[in-house]
C-alpha cells in the first residue's frame, strides 16, 4: 500500500486544490489501494502562517505590485523565510507524520519545500520528498533543493530556473501542468477550420475571488453586437450585484452572467473564445481543450511572466490596452477565424494530456520504493 502525503493550500486561490485534486483521481486510477492526504500547510503553522493564507487573495488583487514584491523578495531571503515556516508548522507536521505514515511527502506550494526538508532533516526522517513546482514561469527559488529526491517541472523555462540555481538534472522530472482529467482528452482531434459565425461566444472569467476588471472588459466587449458574452465572476457577490444591474438590459440576450462554478469544462467548450487572467491552471485547462485566449492581465510574482510565456508559445494574445480588445476580437475572427485556428492548432501541440498521469505514476513508483526498501531482509 502506497501512502503519499500531499502538502497544498485551501485559500490561496484554487489552483492547488486543482493540482491534488488532478493526481488524487489519477493515483486512484492507477493504484485503487493508495492512500493520500492532503493538508493545508498554511493550517499546520500559527495565527501568522494562517491568516496570510486566508488573505492572499485579497492582498494579492489589491495590491499587486507590492505582493510581487514580497514574492520577489522570497529568492534572496529563501533561509530565513524556510526558518520562520519550518518553526511554525513543525510540531503539527511531526503528528500529521506519525499518524500518517507516509511513504513519500508531495508539496503543491513553494513554502513547504524548504522548510519540511529541514523538519525532516532535524528529526532524523528519511522521507523522500517531491517538489511539485505549480508555476510556468518567473519561479520562485524556493521551490528547489538539493534534497529533494525530485523536482517536477511543467514547462522548460521551470527546468531552466531550477538549473539556473544549482539544481542537479537527475533531480528534474520535466512534464507539462498537472490538469484535471476532464480536460485531457487524448483523442480530441487536431482543430481544424473555423466556419464564419454571425455571434461569437466569449467566456470571460474573473478567478475564484473576482476582479472588478472584468466589468471594464465586458462593457468594452458589449460595444460589438456579434459578441455574446459569458461571464465567471467567482466568489465576490458585490461583483455579480454590480454586473446584475450595469448589465440587466442584456442578461438573457447577450449576458449569461455566474458566480462560482464547478462546471468550467462545459462553459469552456461552449465558447469560441476565452478572456482571462494569466491563471496557470485556467489557462493550461483551456489549451488542453484547445480553446484560444487573450489574455488581460496577471498577478504580481508567480504569473507575472505568464502572458509573455502565452505569446512566446502562440497560445494566445496579450492585451495590454483594454480599448484594443474588441480590435483583437475582429483580427482573430477576420478571413473565417484564421488567426484563431492558428491559435488553437499551436495549443493543440502544446498540450500533453498524458502530464497528469506521467506524475501520478512517479509518486507510486517513489513510494513502492520507499516500501522495497523497508521490507529488504536485513544481514
């Protein structure tokens, strides 16, 4: 019996839970007799540790450039911030290890790298360990460790960082981004020719915590009547009361507006056309359907990079300037959608269906051989 321990976050953000969620069903898929857990680093630590957690959405939105900040200040400072984790999550990491029994410890986010290496370390556990790097680009230094048994990369330039600062290449498992099942469809057919529509259909998503950009984006889109838009404000319903009134005139016409929903997939292959923050998860769960995006914007820190690396791959456009966007609109529709065909027949070469998988089966293996090597007869 393989026993994996999953180190994620609950509340900053979704795409975590998205990740574990992924390898959960896989390893179920895989090896019906493994066992896992997941557990919310932030909520091993102190009231610090916790309420960082419980605000980062707000923080991160509100405030992006400083946020980028801290983020960038994480590479210079990794000893002291792995210090100050190790110290506030160590007593209720040792319980979670001793009920728990793992056979190989998995971390989702970057602060658990680090910081439970050394915990391992100071209480004489050999525990193989794998960071899963949950970014495409701009990565952090934290995520990497010599003592890692492996380092999970889901794109080349995560490959390279990790090289770039001391990073053996035996320790490098280079996959694509871990998505969930339902959009990793293996035999989706290569895209091919776009028919010219009379309505175009937009999904316009805001991220778990809603952004009030996304009604500056949806008015600048209603200005073209060909659009119809399809709107995922998330969790803020000041949000969707706002666009409940800005937009009553169209809710049923050209409007479908929601709040959070767990039926992204459908919503995604309903659309020609996705808008949305440089979200790695959203964005790598929209390429592996083949769907092209623009995208408007990206997070300080982590995602900073992500639109250049959407342009650098041609998976989708950047807008920099809300007032082009319905520009960009008509430059992809133009010559019976051309431009995006192009779009999503680049994505369709990009994608690796199989990444999710091809992890799943490194734990079990890393685990069976955390078992091999206890049962082996001693002399």
């Amino acid at each position: 019996m393989n026993r994996i321990l999953f180190l994620s976050s609950e509340y900053t953000g979704n795409g975590h839970k998205s990740i574990t969620e992924a390898l959960s069903k896989q390893l179920l898929l895989l090896s019906p007799d493994s066992q896992f857990t997941v557990i919310d680093g932030f909520g091993l630590g102190s009231w610090v540790l916790r309420s960082s957690s419980h605000n980062y959405d707000s923080f991160a939105v509100k405030f992006p450039a400083l946020w980028g900040l801290f983020y960038q200040l994480s590479n210079p400072f990794k000893p002291v911030v792995n210090w100050f984790v190790a110290r506030s999550i160590k007593k209720s990491l040792l319980k979670q290890i001793d009920s728990f029994h793992p056979d190989v410890i998995v971390s989702v986010h970057n602060l658990f790298v680090g910081s439970v290496l050394d915990i391992l370390d100071q209480s004489h556990l050999d525990i193989p360990f794998i960071s899963l790097i949950a970014d495409l680009d701009n990565v952090t230094s934290l995520w990497a460790d010599k003592r890692a048994t492996y380092i999970i990369c889901p794109s080349n330039e995560a490959q390279q960082k990790m090289l770039r600062v001391g990073m053996a290449h035996k320790q490098l498992f280079l996959t694509g981004f871990p998505v969930r099942d339902t959009f990793c469809d293996r035999s989706l057919p290569e895209p091919h020719c776009h028919a010219a529509k009379e309505v175009v259909s937009i999904l316009l998503i805001s991220g778990s915590q809603g952004s009030t950009q996304v009604l500056k984006i949806a008015k600048t889109l209603l200005n073209n009547d060909k659009i119809h838009l399809s709107i995922i404000a998330g969790h803020n319903k000041a949000l969707i009361q706002l666009m409940e009134n800005a937009f009553s005139p169209y809710i049923g016409k050209r409007v479908t507006l929601y709040g959070f929903i767990t039926e992204i997939k459908a919503r995604m292959m309903e659309a020609d056309l996705l808008i949305t923050r440089a979200s790695p998860n959203v964005l790598m769960e929209a390429i592996n359907l083949c769907k092209p995006v623009i995208i408007t914007g990206a997070l300080g820190g982590q995602e900073a990079k992500n639109p250049q690396f959407v342009v650098k791959h041609k998976l989708g456009l950047y807008c920099t300037n809300l007032n082009r966007l319905n520009d960009m609109v008509s430059e992809l529709l133009a010559n019976n959608g051309e431009k995006l065909l192009q779009i999503a027949q680049s994505q369709y070469r990009f994608r690796k269906p199989e990444s999710t998988r091809e992890i799943a089966e490194l734990l079990i293996q890393t685990a069976r051989e955390t078992n091999a090597s206890i049962d082996l007869p001693t002399a």
